[in-house]
C-alpha cells in the first residue's frame, strides 16, 4: 500500500497539469476568437459607418415612439442644418431646428406602405423651397419597433418639372402655330394654335410630311432657298403663304430652325414656328393703295404717275416705240363747287374717272393728279392718231350730263397732249409739255385738244 500511494499523486498530479493545460488553450483560442470576432465587427462597424455617411440621401433611424436615435451628415445637410460659414449663416432667414422637420417627415413618411415613396416640400432655413421624396421601413419587420427613414433631395427634379409643365403650358396657349418635324420632315407634333390656324388636328397632322402646307404660291426655286439657309444658318426666317385644310392660302410670317443632336452633332428635328399676317397684309395693302391711289375716285395719283411714267419712255426707247401723254383739266369746275359745294364736286370727280377709265385700254394708265386734273398714259402707240383717237372719245364719254347734288351738270375737258420721242424724251419734260397744251386750249376757249408745238 505504502508502495502505490505516491504513484497514485504522481498520476493525479500529471491529470491536474493536463487539465490546467487544457483549460489553458480554450481560454487562448477563446480569446483569439472573441478579438476575431470583435475585429469582424468593428471592420463591419466601419462598413456599416462609411456606407452609412457617405449615402446620397439622408437616413436617420427612429424609435417607435418617433424619437430620433441616429442619423447621418447627410440628413442633417438636406435639413439645413449643415455648420455653415459666417456669410451662409447672414443668409439665414430662420432658425435652424433638424430635428423637429425630422421628425415631421417620419410621421409623414409613415403614413405610406413600407418603401412606399412619397413626396413633400419645406422652407430651408435659406428661405428657399426644398423638395424631397421620403420612404421608411421597419427596422425588424415589425412596424411596432423601431424604423429607417430614407430622404432624398429632389428640388432640381421637381423644378425640371414645373418648368416642363411650364412650357407644356406656354406651347399650348401661344398664339404663334407650332410644327415639329423630324428630320424627314415628317410631323412629329403641333400645338393647338396650329389647329386653329391651318384646320388640321393634331391627329390628322402627326405623321404627315410639312408639305401638306404648301401652296401653289411659291415654286420650287422658294423652297430650294429655304433649305439652303437651313442648311447653312440653321435657321430661316421669311414671309410664306401656308395652305389650310379648306384649301384656303393664308399669308404666313415664319421662324424655322434646326434641332441638333448633343451627341453626333447631327439635324435631328426641324421645329417651325409662324403667325397669320393676313390683318397685317390688308392693312399694308390698304396703306400701299392709298399710297399710290387717289382716296375719292380710286384712281392712280401723282405719285403713281412719276413711277410709271419713267418706266413707259424707258420701255419705248428699248422698243422703238412712242407714248402718248393726255393732260386734261375739267373746264369751269370751280363754279360747281362754289354753286352746289363740294359734296356735289367730289360726285363729278367720281363720274368723270369712271367715264374715263372707259376710254383706256388694259395696258394705258389713268390718275388723278390733283383738282380737277386726270393724265392718260397711252403706251405703244403708233403715232399722233391714237392721240387724237382717245381724245375724241374723252369728249365724247363727257358729253352726257352727270347728276350732282341732285342737278344735272355738263362738263368738258381742256386737253394738253405731248409725243416722246417728238416733245421730249424725259417725263418731268412730256409732263410739262402736255400741261402747257392744255394751258392753250384753255386760253382759246377751253373743250378741244391741242399737241404741243
């Protein structure tokens, strides 16, 4: 017994030591394992924090209660609440409270379905309207717990938007039609001015080619010019006239410019953009006609016969041919203004230019030059008779009486006449020769005819 008794201390002495050992090496390898571990989640940690700051949009983490346990730098610069200099802080216009439109937008923001996106505005602490759009989700799926909420800067989309509707707006109410082509010239869209102006809808035009606008006014050698200034300029700007879907042709004043593509640099569409000028032609026309017509009789003026006249010798010195100039005065006019008025005058004036008017041929020219006095320009003539001809029947288409102020009246003419090339190859010179006949045949008795001589 006395033999065994220390073999058996000796063997649970080893066992202690190997299990003192043991215990030893779980505890290393426990430890190596818990600072793996608390390694792994500290590079996590550092994850989660880097993902977590340097998102694009603010996110912030709620209790259920909707007190704010954590946020992001982002949230905080989306809210105005971002450490601003001096000169930023001067800007200004309230105070800045983060934490209270936070929470705002969370009660808002949980009003939707889970990642349901909504949108909203505040006033920035700048005094500017900021938009954002808000979804949350339940941090454990349970909606009883706490939460995430995601909050993203949408002001320059929303402002791309009203400026959009903006011109939607401003394309729809303009009072110029719009086209748009593609570059084929095949129409792409119109705005409703365009339907009032030409007749077309929208639906009938879409698809079509510009051309069913075109009218015979203009040839082929317009449209050529059209395109070359396209071409080159990148824009056109004229006068055109425009065929309407009742076939009306309306008179148009156009802006037409190319649209290039950002990318290849190349024409992708054409966009025209023009307005009726018929009110403003009428009254041009109106403006021009008076302009070169006498307002009582309708007749040619003065100033129409200093155009004209010119021109005739210039075509009759290319063509060897002569003009003849008719000056006529009516005889004794003042005593019936003085005697009936006026009134019964301008009734005279009336009738004596459309009587003449039945002497001229087509190609011959009559006006009125002031008073009392009409010149005949009668082109391509052969010589002396032809005068002589006209002025006879001048005479005679004066002869009937004409009923002014309710009185039956007599008139007849004094008439002056000059030849070119004979009396003179300027026409302030024939002008002058014709009067200075009529003046003549005034001073030997007035009604007839004399040349100049």
């Amino acid at each position: 017994m006395s033999g065994s008794f220390p073999q058996e201390l000796m063997l649970l002495a080893l066992l202690t030591v190997l299990v003192v050992g043991a215990l030893a090496a779980l505890v290393v390898r426990g430890r190596r394992q818990l600072e793996q571990v608390e390694q792994q989640a500290a590079v996590r940690e550092q994850r989660y924090r880097s993902l977590f700051e340097s998102s694009l949009a603010g996110i912030a983490l709620f209790a259920a209660d909707g007190k704010l346990l954590e946020w992001n730098v982002k949230l905080t610069t989306l809210l105005g609440a971002a450490e601003p200099d001096d000169e930023a802080t001067a800007g200004l216009v309230r105070p800045v409270k983060w934490q209270n439109e936070a929470a705002g937008l969370a009660v808002l923001a949980r009003r939707q379905t889970p990642g349901e996106q909504v949108e909203t505005s505040f006033i920035a602490p700048d005094g500017i309207r900021r938009w954002v759009s808000l979804r949350y989700w339940p941090m454990n799926g349970s909606d009883t717990g706490p939460f995430w909420l995601l909050v993203h800067d949408v002001t320059r989309r929303q402002q791309t938007r009203t400026v959009l509707r903006l011109a939607q707006q401003a394309y729809a109410s303009i009072s110029e039609a719009i086209i748009i082509t593609d570059v084929t010239t095949r129409i792409v869209e119109v705005n409703p001015a365009f339907e009032r102006m030409t007749g077309y809808t929208r639906d009938e035009a879409i698809g079509m080619r510009s051309s069913l606008l075109r009218s015979p006014r203009h040839d082929a050698a317009f449209f050529a010019g059209m395109w070359r200034d396209l071409e080159k300029n990148g824009h056109w700007v004229g006068e055109i006239w425009n065929q309407c879907r009742d076939g009306a042709v309306i008179p148009c004043w156009m802006h037409i410019d190319t649209v290039k593509d950002p990318k290849s640099s190349n024409t992708s569409h054409y966009v025209g953009v023009f307005s009726d000028i018929s009110e403003r032609k009428t009254v041009e026309d109106r403006i021009s006609f008076l302009a070169h017509h006498d307002p009582l009789t309708g007749l040619a003026n003065r100033f129409s016969l200093d155009a004209v006249l010119p021109q005739s010798i210039a075509l009759a010195r290319r063509n060897g041919q002569r003009v003849a100039l008719l000056f006529t005065d009516l005889d004794h006019f003042k005593t019936i203004n003085d005697t009936l008025g006026h009134s019964a005058g301008d009734q005279v004036l009336i009738e004596v230019g459309r009587r003449l008017m039945q002497v001229v041929r087509e190609s011959d020219f009559l006006a009125r030059i002031g008073g009392d006095e009409f010149v005949i320009l009668l082109n391509e003539v052969d010589g002396s008779d032809d005068a002589l001809r006209v002025a006879s029947q001048m005479i005679e288409a004066l002869r009937p009486p004409i009923l002014a102020g309710g009185i039956e009246v007599f008139v007849t003419p004094s008439i002056g006449i000059s030849l070119f090339p004979e009396d003179g190859d300027e026409a302030a010179t024939l002008l002058g020769h014709a009067d200075h006949a009529m003046y003549r045949v005034k001073t030997e008795g007035r009604t007839g005819y004399r040349f100049h001589s």
